[in-house]
C-alpha cells in the first residue's frame, strides 16, 4: 500500500487529511483527498485548468504557487476554476522523497462548498471545526424549519381569525364589520375623478316582519333556526360577486355589483320576499313571517359617503315598512 512519510497510508491520509493534495514536485498528482475530490473530480488529471493561484492574478502558476508554499513557509491560496466563488487556502511540507503534501480547507467559503459539492459530516475529520459549522448549519435549518411552520400556522389562525371577525356566527353570512368592508371597497372610486367610480352598485336592506312573534312565540331557537334559513335563502339568490350580510337581529344587506335595472331589483326583492314568507312556521295565529326592502342604486360618479348610503337605505326601508310591509321600495 502506498505511504507518505514514515508509515503513514494513503487510506490514513485520506482519513485524517480529507482535503489533501499530495504531488510530486514535477506537478503529477499522486492523491486527492477525498473530500477535496467531490469538488474537483478532475484534479487526479493535473493541476492545469483545475486551479489557479488567487493571490497572484496571472502570476505564478498553481504548482510554483504551492512549490512557494511549501518552501517558503507561507500560506496557500487557490482558486477553483470551475468554481471560482470558492477559494481554497492552506499550507504544505515536503515529504522525504521530495514530493509535496499540501492540505487545504475552504475558510470563509465552506457553506458554499457545502451547498456545491454536497458535503456532509462524513466529509470531514471529526476533529475539524467544519463539524461544527455543520452542526450549526443543520440546527439553523432545523430551526428555520420550524420557524416556517410556525409562521405558516400563524398565517392559517389569522386568516381564519380575520375571516370569523368578518362572520356571522348564526348564519355564515357576513356581519356588520364584513359588510362595512365590503361596502367600502365597492364605492371606492377606480380613479382621481369622481367620473371614474367603479362599477355601479345596488344596496338593497332587507328587514323580516313579524319576526319578534317568532322569539316571542316559539322560542329563540325557533327564531335562530329562521334566520339560518332566510341566510341560505339569500346566499342561493346572490352571486359569488355580491355580498350578503346579517347585520344584526333580523336586519340582512345585499350588495349587489353591477345591477341598475329597477324591474330586475324587484323582482329579485319579491322573490327573496316570497321565499322569506314560506318560512313562516306553524303557531303564529295566523300571522305571516315577511320582510321588507329598502333599495338604493349608487351609479358612477356618485359622491354619496358610506354614511350617505347607509342612510338612504334606512330611508327605502323605512317608506317599504310603511307601504304596508312584505314590498320592495326602490329611491
């Protein structure tokens, strides 16, 4: 087997020395270690388009530069040629039969060489500090792991917090803070100039007749199971565009993009209207469960605030309760 030294074993070498380059002083390889070897395969070939001397430009040559090394007692530094992001820097000594033994490590750049070559623990003698950097890595990637779990469960709770805090828990529709959202993103203008408002918009609230008989009546939980239902009813007559809310009590809005035909909001009105009263359930002497529409189309170019709006609807709702209730008012 072949040894360098007095008794000392390429397999020896190898082990201990895992970024070893052992060559003669004519230039001929005669071992690579084998950690050096996974980043430069080739370097058993010859030292010639494999490395270059970093600290000389195009200076001394990679073998001067080490036979300096070597000789003068001064450090090391190569450059890899097909990897020029990583330099190479050690020291050397002769070996009795006048070869060169020269061991290398990466310094600063051992993550990237890691990252390159693919190296792992069992890349490295256990005594050398790249174990450790290993260690550190593997635990910093451990942690960044778990850290981007973390955040990715802290993302999923807050979007499901944000989208309760929006919800209606009774009825899966939107609450007031949702609708108030929702209202304000659609009046919001598509541009500087009021003639540029965004598409237009049909707010049509909705109030139920003769709910309290219900509560007062049947019970609250007949109450509630009414209000789920007249929530589905009105998400089966919106779009996935629209928005429905419950706002509170026996209050519901409708946010209804696009919409400005008069006989169109009407009739949607008296079907959900219609759809409402068949809910009416059995015990209320003979009393009907309704509902009653306010209707307000805010058109492009519109000024009206949020608040303004709100008010109108107030204001179609209030004149449908007095036109006898179970009707749609339109202003």
């Amino acid at each position: 087997m072949n040894r360098v030294g007095p008794g000392l074993t390429l397999r020896a070498m190898g082990r201990f020395l895992p970024m070893h380059l052992w060559m003669q002083d004519s230039g001929k390889v005669m071992s690579v270690g084998p950690t050096l070897l996974k980043l430069l395969p080739d370097l058993p070939a010859g030292l010639d388009g494999q490395l270059v001397n970093s600290r000389a430009g195009r200076g001394p040559s990679p073998l001067n530069a080490i036979r300096d090394a070597v000789d003068l007692g001064r450090r090391l530094f190569l450059r890899a040629v097909e990897v020029p992001d990583i330099v190479l820097r050690g020291h050397g000594e002769r070996v009795s039969d006048g070869s060169m033994l020269v061991n290398l490590g990466f310094g600063i750049g051992l993550h990237r060489a890691i990252r390159r070559a693919g190296l792992t623990d069992d890349d490295f003698c256990p005594s050398d500090l790249a174990m450790e950097f290993l260690f550190l890595q593997e635990a910093n990637r451990g942690v960044l792991t778990v850290l981007s779990e973390f955040n990715e469960e802290l993302a999923r709770a807050r979007k499901i917090a944000l989208q309760q805090a929006k919800t209606d828990a009774l009825t899966g529709l939107h609450n007031r803070r949702g609708l108030e959202i929702n209202l304000a993103q659609a009046l919001q203008p598509a541009g500087h100039r009021l003639e540029e408002t965004s598409v237009p918009v049909a707010l049509i609230h909705l109030d139920l007749d003769n709910f309290k008989l219900v509560n007062d009546l049947l019970g609250h939980l007949a109450g509630d199971a009414l209000l789920r239902r007249v929530g589905t009813i009105l998400q089966e007559q919106v779009r996935k565009t629209d928005t429905a809310a419950r706002i509170g009590g026996d209050e519901f809005f409708l946010i209804m993009k696009g919409m400005t035909s008069h006989a169109a909001l009407r009739d949607l009105s008296l079907r959900i209207i219609g759809s409402i009263e068949s809910l009416t359930p059995h015990g209320l002497a003979g009393r009907r469960v309704s509902a009653s529409a306010g209707i307000v189309l805010r058109l492009p170019g519109g000024t009206e605030t949020l608040e303004d709006v709100l008010a109108l609807t107030d204001k179609a709702l209030y004149q449908a309760k007095a036109a006898g209730k179970g009707c749609a008012v339109i202003l």
